[in-house]
C-alpha cells in the first residue's frame, strides 16, 4: 500500500526557475518537497505528544523574508528547547514515524554532528513507493534539529561554560577532520574529570560531552538562552528565554511553519539587517544531495553499460 503524501503540488512548481536572481532547478524544487512532506509528518507526530518546535535560521529567515526557501538554502533547520528535546528522546525509544530515521549524540554511534537530525531514508530510494510519498524526490533528506539551553546567569560562570566548550568542540572539529586528537584528550580529562574509552569511538564520546556540558544549566531557573555551539564562536547569540514562549504561524512554501513570536528579535540578534539579502556560502555543499546524485549516476550508468 502506498504512503499517501500529505501535500499536493501543481506540476508547475517542480519546474527550474529564476528566484531573486538564483537559478533553482527542478530536482532542487523536488527535494524542497520531499523536505515539506518531512516536517508535516514530523509535526503530526509532534503535536500528538506535546512537543513544541519552531523554524531556526536559515528557515526561520526564510519564513519571514521568502515565505519559503530562501532560493539559496536547501534544507530546513527546526530548533526545540531542551526540555521539549528530552522529551522528543524519551518518547522516540518507543514510536516513532515508520520509515524515519532518528539521529542524535548519544544514541546512534556514527553520529558526528553535534545536533540532532531526522530523515526519510538512510539511502537513495529509487522505488516507485518512496517516490510517490516524497514528489519525485530519491534522495535522503530531513530535518536538522537545533537545542535551545538555557545560560548561566553569572558572568564568571558563564566564562567557564565558554571555555569548556571550546575546548570540547574543537576536538569534536579536529576528530571530524580524521587528525590525531590523542594529545588533546589528556587535558579533557584533567579538567572535566572523565575518563574516555580509547577502544570505542573517541568521536562519539566528545560529542556526548559536549551535549551533557550544553545542559548542565538546564534545572536553573535562568533568563538567557542560546544553541551553544554556535554561541562558542558568536557570543552575542545570546537570546531571552520569553522569546521562546509563545509561537506564531508564518506561510512557508505550501504550509505554515511555528515560530517564536518575538522573531523581530531573534533574526536581528543572528543576522543583523535581516531583510536584506546577502547571498553567502552555506555551511554545507551545495546542493546537499550532490555525492547522492553523483552515486546514482554512476550506478545508473554501469547499469546501462551491462
């Protein structure tokens, strides 16, 4: 039986068109799809346990900008807030979305983001099903999911959560970039007082860490929040716990999306002039689906050489 999609596009979004000056293509107009369709099973999901979420960055400026993709960006970025994410765990052991996939520090052993991340498949899927649910779309694609925590109050201790952190994440990048990270992790354990398995996934291990050290101030009734590992590198992204308290619904391509009702606020404090459009790199290939669409040739390709 086939997934019946929950959105209904005219064939005439899917065609390649000029958006503010940038050239999007069809199959980028199909992943935008397939990501639509993602976040209105996530969101029926969502809601049925009580789980509140919003549009973050590149989305939420999308939303408010675009009403849609900003013709550049090709994912969508969700964020949450600590206790609605430990809950999004907690539930997620027992049901969840059939045919989604899960991702976060902690729980999946190749996980090497310090975020959390659901898609619709671990693979390309080429089936007549997969392409029906998701608009033509055989790529993998999903959410990104951000957490909001909440800040120290205390400036002294707020100086210490940065340095730690920073320590943390920049092991976490010189992991990532497969370099010899043994000379780091001494310290780590010096000033953290842990101990890391060096037989299993040193990786994992300084993600989960730098996890449990972003929410150490979770149970503390503070005022300022922020995501921390952009925070490291940005200090000024540091946002007041009330923005995040009452949500709004802004138009995004063909559904509405939630987000925090003091976006004015927000998007000011993470881009500045906000609605103005500077078209800059991403923080990933463009597009996201390029090795997918290069394995996919290549087999398509030896397929017709047989």
């Amino acid at each position: 039986m086939k997934k019946e999609p929950k959105l209904q596009f005219d064939e005439k979004y899917f065609e390649g068109e000029i958006r503010e000056g940038f050239y999007v293509e069809p199959m980028m107009k199909r992943a935008w799809a397939a990501q639509l369709e993602v976040v209105c099973d996530l969101r029926e999901y969502f809601e049925a346990y009580g789980i509140h979420f919003f549009a973050d960055w590149g989305t939420l400026l999308g939303a408010v900008r675009h009403q849609g993709f900003i013709p550049w960006d090709d994912d969508i970025d969700l964020a949450m807030t600590r206790a609605d994410y430990r809950r999004l765990l907690e539930i997620s052991k027992n049901d969840f979305p059939e045919g989604y996939t899960f991702y976060c520090v902690g729980e999946n052993e190749g996980m090497n983001l310090p975020f959390a991340r659901i898609t619709n498949s671990a693979k390309i899927d080429w089936s007549e099903e997969h392409l029906y649910k998701y608009h033509g779309c055989p790529y993998s694609v999903g959410v990104d999911i951000f957490i909001i925590d909440i800040l120290p109050e205390e400036s002294e201790e707020r100086e210490l959560l940065a340095d730690i952190t920073e320590m943390l994440l920049g092991a976490v990048h010189v992991c990532a970039r497969k370099e010899d990270v043994s000379g780091i992790l001494p310290q780590i354990e010096e000033m953290l007082g842990v101990t890391f398995d060096r037989s299993k996934s040193v990786f994992s291990q300084l993600l989960l860490l730098l996890d449990e050290v972003s929410r150490l101030y979770e149970d503390e009734n503070g005022t300022e929040v922020t995501e921390v590992c952009y925070w490291i590198d940005r200090k000024e992204l540091v946002w007041k716990k009330e923005w995040f308290e009452r949500y709004t619904e802004l138009p995004f391509e063909k559904i509405t999306l939630p987000v925090p009702y003091e976006y004015d606020k927000l998007l000011t404090n993470m881009f500045g002039d906000y609605m103005t459009p500077v078209r800059g790199g991403a923080d990933h290939d463009y597009p996201f689906y390029a090795k997918q669409e290069k394995i996919l040739r290549e087999y398509l390709e030896k397929e017709a050489g047989k």
